[in-house]
C-alpha cells in the first residue's frame, strides 16, 4: 500500500498573507463594533442621557437634540473606521494597539459614567470643583488609567507569550464582544428612558418670550415694582453701602431692613417660591415648578385683582415654559415662526455643547471642572438663534449679558405713565452673583472690579429707572422692593476660612412703601424678616387682603412679632459637595450664628 498523500487545502483569501489579507471579517468586525460603541457612548446615549435627566434645563425639545447628536455618533463612526482601516493598511499589529487604546478608554468612560457619578454637581453658575478631595480624585483617576490600559497590556502580553492559554483566550473575539454588549446595555437603557420620559411636561413655545416693553409703563393710580438682585447678600449690601454713601441718597424713602433671611441659598427654589407661595419639598424640579404655578400664585392673584403683572424671570430657574405663565403674565411677546432657528454646530450650539457636557460626564473627577468651566444655568441659551433683533426679548436666562441688555433698552426706549390698569413688575437682575467689568463700569470703569463694585454698578439700572419714574410723578405713589432671593452660598462661607456654615447667611432686603417720606436711606437692624413673608406682603401692598398668604412683613414690622423663620441651605458647589442639605430654624437675631439651630424637619 503506497502513502497516502496529504492533500493541501487551497489557501483562502484571509491566509495568502500580503496586503489584502488584513481586511478580513477577523479585522473589520472589532474595528466596526469598536467604532459604533465609542462613537455613540459620546456622542449620542451620553449627551441623552444629559439630556433626558435635565429636560428642563434645556430650551430646545428632544428632537431637536436626539437628531443632530445622532448624526454626529454615524460619521465619527465612519471616520473611526476609515481611520483604522488606514492603520490596519499600514500595520495590522500598529492596528491592533490603537484598537486596544480605544476600548481601554470606552472601558473606563463607561465605569466611570456607570459607577463612579453620583457626586458629580449640577451646574448652576456657581463655581464648580471636583478636586476639593484628593484622595479621591487621585484614586478615581488611577482607577481608570488602570481600566484604560488593561486591555493594550494583556494584547502585549499575548504576543509576548504565544502558548499562553489565559493571555490568549478567546483570540480576537473578547474585544467585539464586549464592545457589542456595552452598545446593547446603552441601547437598552436610553430607549427605556425615553419610553417612559413625559415630554409633556417640558413644553418648548420659542416664538413666545418675556418682553421689556410692558415694564416701561405705568398707572397714575399705584404701581408695585420689585428688582430682584441676585445673591445680594445682606452682609455685602453693608459693605456697599458704607464704601459707596452716595447710594444713601439714592435710596430715597427706603428702609434696609438687615436681619432678613432667605427659606433657601440658591435661585432655585427660593424666586417660585416667592412668586407662587409654593414650598418645595425635594420633588423633581419640574413637578415642583409645574404645580407651584398652577397654583394660587401672586402674579395670577393681582391678575385677578385688575393689576397688569410684567414678570421678567429667569426660563431655567423659574418656570420651564411661557405657557405657565399665560393668564398670569401681561408681557408675553410673539415673534414670527420664520424668524425662529436651531444652532446646532455654531459657537454655543447643541452639538458641541452636549458633547462637552458629555465628555464632562464620562470624564474623571480631575478633568471635569475644566470641561465646565464657563458653562451655568443658561448652558443652553445659544441653542436658540433669531433671525433678526427683537429687542424687547429678555433673553432665557438672567445674568451679566441680560442685564446689560436691560439696560441698554430702558435708556433707549420711553417710560409712560398711561397705563388703565395699576402695574406690578418684578425684574430679575444679575445682582451680585458674578462680577463683571461691564456691569461694574456702568458705575466707574476705573474701580477694580469685585463683587461690591459689580453690585454698584447693578444699582445703576435700579436708579435710572427710579429716576424716569420720578420725572413721570409717579414714584411717590410706587411702592419699590430691592431684594436678594438668597444671600452668599455655604461654599463661599467655606472660603471665608469657616468650618463647615458656621457664619450666619442673611439677605438684603430694602422696601421704599408708597407715600413714603423723602429721606436718605434708613435702617431697621432687628425686625425678624423673611422672603417667606414675600408673597403675603405684595398682595398686602397692591391693597389686597393677604390673609390666604400668611404673614407680611408689615405685620411683624408693625406688630413687633418675633417668628420662628427657616433656612434650607443647598450648596451645589460641586465634587464632594454637591446637593448639600441641612435645616435651620431660627430665632431672634439671624446675624447671630448662635441663634441657628439644626434641625431634622419643620416643626
């Protein structure tokens, strides 16, 4: 019997070696998986997952942001491919270790956007920092390094030791695998979230806005008007005061009263609070806003009363849409459909600002705070474009630029005293929430700038627009409330070189009542106040009953009551700190740190 030859089997394609044999399923299904995986855990399951956790922050709907960032997931996709593709033409084995350093990194993006968030702090306009604990911070990124090189380090050691069983287990399917099964798990979970989103409670009206043009008018027969000066601490407002003494002057027939406080330390939710008499008691943001103002609120109350009510608010802190305030709100604008576009890839855009905010959430403790620095609470404003001016547009979100805005318009456009009906306006300013060279120089352009100097130049808008209703005659019959809606937060208290709070936070608060007396500015230091006697007070000075409102500040001014007032102190200052929560009730003087008590709950 001869031998048996052995038949050679006809080399395939994947075998001939040579140029050609790289491209091969064994190639193109890791780098295809591993190119959809990434590109979509940045570009699309994380910016929605921003998104549909924060819808009221947002100005713009679902669509608006699932469609663009859906697009930007396909091309880098394909580009991530083609990319590959070149280097595998190059070298497969260069390939392989660009590979590798790819998925080690959606490795560690997805653990830490996974496992390792839950104190990652809201961005609010306060500053943010995710490095006050370094311990933690140096852990969290040696953790990730680790989880980001451990896949290139096993690839190495696999060829380095080519019979090992453990380093060469499961060749070239581990890396496709793990990359098809964290695109299903995000896949999974962003469709449930959007399943069972309720869209319905974030209705987006961006031909309708808050216009200026209704807080120029007037009635002859009693106006209320309300500057609300952000984070106008009552502390700061001394130092103001006793740096600038003209500002005594000015505050012509006002009384500073020094020991009032805030129920709460942020915006939100101390102003719809104040403006709905509504308590917020943790609920979602939303649920809390959409049913404080469907309430029996102040601007619906003097509605009902014959007032003409201008509300010029904040759109993300606030309420979450114009529709809320309609049969409430006198000055609700309309602009045309036409002149109404979406920025998705320009300066401030969807595109790019859902991918930094994603990045910032995939992203260690250490490198966060730089990925959001410069963004706040009105992360969103520029989504929104305008073909042309509207002038008397008050912009979505209060701060630096709206009020240079405001100012701009109240100097170019003509106050009136023609109103048929009496007028309350309540206008949200920046305050002394961030300083600012531009608001500081509508005071002095010489003066370095801080906050008291930014606070000062603020008060300029307040005193033009006092001066115009002097020159109409009506200011003797305007009652004028300055106030903070909080005063300085506990993070900046902690700066101050405190041990935790452990210093009194007290807010500015300066009522000019109708008929008052022409005189300089006076001081009452021991009322105790509170903006939870806000709402009752407003009803109380548009000539109203208050009762269904609770106390005024005149009832404890005049009664020389001595409540029990409280102080929810949030601090949303960022890593370590975020959503920081204690009660305070207090009594007596409220400067006084001695007379806070802390406490579970309301008594």
């Amino acid at each position: 019997m001869g031998k048996t030859e052995k038949k050679e089997k006809t080399p395939t394609k994947e075998k001939t070696g040579g140029y050609t044999s790289r491209f091969c399923k064994r190639n193109e299904i890791p780098i295809i998986l591993l190119s959809l995986s990434l590109s979509f855990t940045i570009f699309f399951f994380s910016p929605l997952d921003i998104f549909l956790g924060n819808q009221r922050e947002f100005v713009v709907t679902f669509g608006h942001v699932a469609v663009p960032m859906l697009l930007t997931a396909l091309v880098s996709t394909l580009v991530l491919v083609l990319l590959l593709n070149l280097l595998l033409a190059v070298h497969e084995k260069v390939c392989t270790i660009v590979s590798r350093l790819l998925f080690g990194l959606l490795a560690a993006m997805y653990t830490q956007s996974l496992f390792l968030n839950s104190k990652m702090a809201a961005i609010t306009g306060d500053d943010a920092s995710y490095k006050d604990n370094d311990k933690s911070v140096i852990l969290n990124l040696v953790l990730l390094t680790v989880i980001a090189l451990v896949p290139l380090l096993l690839t190495l050691l696999a060829w380095l030791m080519p019979k090992n069983k453990v380093f060469n287990a499961g060749k070239g399917k581990v890396v496709p695998y793990l990359c098809g099964l964290i695109f299903a798990m995000q896949l999974a979970g962003t469709a449930s979230s959007v399943l069972t989103a309720d869209f319905s409670k974030y209705k987006k009206l961006y031909t309708s806005y808050l216009s200026y043009e209704p807080t120029l008018e007037f009635s002859k027969e009693g106006n209320v008007v309300v500057f609300l000066s952000d984070r106008l601490d009552s502390l700061w407002m001394d130092t103001i005061v006793e740096e600038y003494p003209d500002m005594k002057e000015k505050l012509d027939g006002f009384t500073f009263y020094q020991n009032n406080i805030s129920h709460n330390t942020n915006t939100f939710p101390s102003i719809p609070q104040m403006l709905t008499n509504s308590y917020y008691k943790g609920e979602d943001w939303t649920d809390y806003v959409t049913k404080s103002w469907d309430g029996d609120t102040v601007p619906k109350t003097l509605s009902e009363n014959g007032y003409h009510v201008n509300l010029l608010i904040d759109n993300l802190t606030t309420f979450s849409s114009v529709g809320q305030l309609e049969g409430q709100c006198d000055n609700i604008g309309h602009c045309d459909p036409e002149d109404v576009s979406f920025n998705y890839v320009g300066s401030g855009g969807i595109v790019p600002t859902m991918t930094i905010l994603s990045l910032a959430k995939l992203s260690p403790y250490m490198w966060k705070t730089d990925l959001v620095n410069g963004f706040g609470a009105n992360l969103s404003a520029d989504f929104v474009k305008y073909g042309k001016d509207i002038d008397d547009m008050l912009p979505m979100a209060i701060g630096i630029d709206s009020d240079l805005r405001y100012n701009d318009y109240i100097r170019s456009h003509e106050f009136t005293a023609d109103s048929q009906k009496k007028t309350f306006s309540y206008i949200h300013l920046n305050g002394a929430h961030d300083s600012s060279e531009e608001l500081a120089a509508l005071y002095d352009e010489t003066i370095p700038v801080d906050r008291w100097v930014t606070a000062r130049g603020d008060f300029e808008i307040i005193f033009y627009y006092m001066d115009k209703l002097k020159e109409l005659g009506v200011y003797d019959d305007t009652t004028i409330i300055i106030l903070g809606d909080h005063g300085r937060a506990p993070s900046e208290i902690e700066r101050e070189g405190k041990d935790g709070l452990e210093s009194a936070i007290t807010t500015a608060l300066l009522i000019k009542p109708a008929g008052a007396e022409h005189e300089e500015l006076q001081f009452d230091r021991w009322s105790e106040l509170t903006n939870d006697f806000f709402p009752a007070s407003i009803i109380e000075y548009a000539g109203i009953d208050h009762k269904d409102f609770g106390t005024s500040f005149n009832d404890v001014i005049d009664g020389d009551l001595h409540p029990v007032r409280w102080m929810q102190t949030y601090d949303f200052g960022g890593y370590g700190k975020a959503i920081y929560k204690t009660l305070y009730k207090i009594t007596g003087d409220a400067r006084d740190f001695n007379n806070w008590e802390a406490q579970d709950k309301h008594e």
